[in-house]
C-alpha cells in the first residue's frame, strides 16, 4: 500500500507500521537541542563524567521527524493527546531506531481519527521512548 493511502482514513489499517528510521545521535544533535530549548543541565555536556546524555524529551522527536520526512501523515491533520513512555537514557554515539505505526483508528461527535505509536530502541533492543497520540483527520 502506498503511503497516499495511509494518508487517509479509508487507507488506514490498525496494526499497520508505516516506516521505519534509523539514527546515530551526536554530541551536535544533544548540543543544538539544548540551544533551542535552553536546556543547561551539567548531564547534556560533552564533558559530563560518563558522557552526555539526551534530554529525555528529545527521544520524542524522532518518531515526529520520521513522520514528516517520510510525509505520511494527512493533510490539514491535527495532533493531540500524546502518551509518552521514556525508556533508557540516550548517549552520543547511540543509534537509533524508531517505528511508526497506526494503531487505531476510530471515530467520534462526526469526526474521524487515527492513533499513531512510534517507538524508538537504542542498538540494544532497550526502549528510548514510544508515543501514542491522535490525530483528528480532516
């Protein structure tokens, strides 16, 4: 099924993964995150002891970036209501992967909705973080 379909209600499957992305993250990525959010936590520096870690909220970014690079979700769609589950820390020098999925799709007061997950594993195996949300479909 082509990525159009899935853009759509109609096309939608629960169960369905729609794609999957891999990264290494850097000490670049950790360090323009903590920029952008003004994060200044001792533990995000390249010389904390032991290494830096991620900002746990920005293993929440991947499975949104996978999305829209992978342009598979609808046009006009409005997202809302995320479930999130933080796993493992990340360090630089991780790689990543995260699967994105559409697990539900339901409608209610007329309108129509589809629930994604994406869920993000380090090289282990070990869970980073997955999020549930919805999305109104317009």
């Amino acid at each position: 099924m082509s990525h159009e379909a899935l853009k759509t209600y109609e096309g939608a499957t629960p169960g369905q993964q729609i794609c999957e992305g891999h990264i290494t993250v850097t000490q670049a990525d950790i360090d323009e995150f903590c920029r952008l959010l003004g994060y200044d936590h001792p533990a995000y520096r390249a010389d904390a002891p032991g290494g830096a870690i991620a900002p746990p909220s920005m293993g929440l970014t991947y499975g949104l970036r996978l999305g829209w690079e992978a342009d598979v979700f609808p046009p006009g769609v409005i997202r809302m209501g995320d479930e999130n589950v933080h796993g493992h820390s990340v360090r630089a020098g991780d790689e990543l992967t995260t699967a994105l999925s559409i697990v539900d799709k339901f409608e209610r007061k007329g309108r129509k909705f589809l629930k994604y997950e994406f869920v993000t594993t380090n090289q282990s195996g070990q869970l980073v973080c997955s999020v549930k949300f919805a999305a109104i479909v317009a």
